[in-house]
C-alpha cells in the first residue's frame, strides 16, 4: 500500500475511532446506565457528570498502562530471573551489577553526564540568550545556535569525529595542536577520563540552543519596571544580570535544567556511536546494551535502575512546570 494512503486510511481510522468511542460512550452512559428519567432525573445527571470526565481520560490512562506500566512491571519482574529467563534469583543480577567494576564505572560516567552537561548547557544557553537579545543580528546568531538541534545524535557524533580526527589534516584539535605547538597526533577519545568531556561536550553542543530559546523568552519576560529601578539604583550590567534577572528567571532555568539531565540520563546514541562505550566510557545505557540478546536478566536490571534515577528528576521537572505555570 502507499505510504500516502496508508498514512490517510490511519487518521481516518484514528479519528473515526476516537469519535465513536466518545459518541457511544456517552449515549451508553446517558442513556442505558444513568437515563435522564423516572423518579431519580437529578440523581443519574448528578452521576453521569461525575462518571463522564472518567470517560475523556480512560483512553490515555489505558495507553500509559499498556505501554508504560506494564512494561516496567513486567521489566521488573525479568530482572529477577536468570540469564534464560527460567530460573528465579531474586535480586542476584542486582547484585551482580553492584559487584561489577563495569557498572560502577558506567554509573559514575553517568553521574559525571548529569552534573556537567546540564550545567554547561544551562550556562552556555543563558549566555547566548543575553547576548544575542542585545545584537542587531540576534536572530541570525540564534539560528545558527538552534540549528544542531535539527541533527540527530548519530549525525552529531559522526561530525564530532571528524573534529577529533588522530589525522592533523581532518582533525580540528589536532591540527591546532600541531600548528601551534608542533605537537603529535593524539586520539582525545582515548585520554582515560578526559574522554568523557570530549563526549558530553557534543550534547552540550546539540542542547544548547534548547536552551537559549527557553530561557531567551523567559528574559523577555521580565518586567521592565525592575530593570529601570535596578538603574536608577546604579546597578552596573552584571549586577542588572546576576541579581535582577537571573533570580526571576530562576524556575525556568530549573526546568530546563531538569529537562536535560532526564536527557543526559537516557542518552546512548553519541557513545555508542563515538567509542561503542570502549576506552572507560560506558555509560548506563550503552552498558545495558552490551547485555541485549545474552543476558536479558542483567539488562533489565541495568534498566530499571535507569528508570530508578531518572524518576526523581522527572518528579521534580514535573512539580517545577507546575508551579511555573501557577
């Protein structure tokens, strides 16, 4: 079939469905469970009002727990058996993992992500966001900021290789190296430790403008009332910046903040794609996959702790937009 009429014969059925089941199920509740008739009128219009809104939301709570709690629940309940799934061991591959110099060093490359990426990323998008709103060609700087965000992950790290090149004529840093310095080629995706940077800065690369455009509408938010009267109090720009702006700013720099490491916390592309998690760079996700197709026990244990850290700081995100939005 066409993808063009596969695609039509979708949203025709997809709306259709939603129509009927919004339709018949309210006829069904009207007009079978709680009739608008007899001597109880008021009460079945009372409870068919309570009743309906369960209606509207049942379709998305049935989604989510068909294709979000069932599958943690059953994640779960394959991380206590062994590697053929036959034999019940409790929290063994949990164990295993504690005891395994492999994941503790994913876990702290993973913990490493989620301090610096967030952070560089935050600071790197908030300084943009001030200094282009103050260029006439501020909109252009923004573009060419925002515009890695149109790369996927896989695309980014394979430009990122050839900006880390051992080859002085590809890579970038090392033909500054050799330029400036005379020095020898060196393969920065090898440097035990210091690896790790060279990776998260190609998210830090990517989210940036994620960043800037957020906090950008959130520093046009500012009443300009606070502004002035900082001036007229003899603020100098940075004190305008660091003590006016940036404390009203200071939910939203939370949020994005927050959105980022629940990123960081889930990415596996660029280290997959850059170094395969060799050289000391495993993180959480890419360790899991190592286990796909040989261990399923073991891997699903490495993924509920996955979801383990990333709940908190989604918690967290959630009641933060919350409060933004009151």
């Amino acid at each position: 079939m066409h993808p063009f009429l596969s695609g039509i014969i979708t949203i025709i059925v997809g709306v259709g469905s939603c129509v009927g089941y919004f339709y018949f199920s309210n006829l069904i509740l009207d007009k079978v469970i709680f009739p608008a008739r007899g001597p109880n009128t008021g009460r079945n219009i009372n409870r068919a009002n309570q009743w309906r809104p369960w209606l509207f939301v049942f379709p998305a709570v049935f989604v989510l727990g068909l294709y979000l709690v069932y599958p943690v629940i059953g994640s779960f309940i394959r991380s206590l058996y062994n590697r053929s799934g036959q034999e019940f061991i409790g929290l063994g591959n949990y164990a295993t993992l504690l005891g395994a110099a492999e994941f503790r060093t994913a876990f702290l490359n993973n913990v490493l992500w989620a301090i610096f990426v967030p952070a560089l990323t935050t600071f790197f998008g908030l300084v943009a966001a001030q200094l282009t709103d103050k260029l006439s060609w501020g909109n252009i700087a923004k573009s060419l900021i925002f515009m890695p965000m149109a790369i996927s992950f896989v695309g980014a790290s394979l430009i990122w290789k050839f900006v880390y090149a051992v080859d002085a004529d590809i890579g970038l840093i090392n033909a500054i190296r050799a330029g400036l310095f005379g020095s020898e080629p060196v393969d920065v995706l090898q440097i035990p430790f210091w690896n790790n940077f060279f990776l998260m800065f190609i998210l830090v690369w990517i989210q940036t403008g994620f960043a800037m455009v957020i906090l950008s509408a959130a520093l046009r938010g500012i009443p300009e009332e606070t502004i002035e009267a900082a001036v007229i109090d003899g603020a100098n720009p940075f004190q305008i910046f660091f003590k006016i702006k940036v404390p009203q700013i200071m939910p939203t720099i939370v949020v994005v903040w927050t959105t980022i490491t629940v990123l960081v916390l889930k990415v596996f592309d660029i280290v997959y794609a850059m170094t395969g998690g060799n050289f000391g760079t495993d993180i959480l996700p890419s360790y899991m996959m190592s286990f796909m197709f040989r261990d399923d026990g073991r891997a699903t244990a490495v993924a509920f702790v996955i979801m383990i850290v990333v709940l908190p700081v989604m918690i967290s995100n959630i009641v933060q937009a919350r409060k933004e939005m009151r």
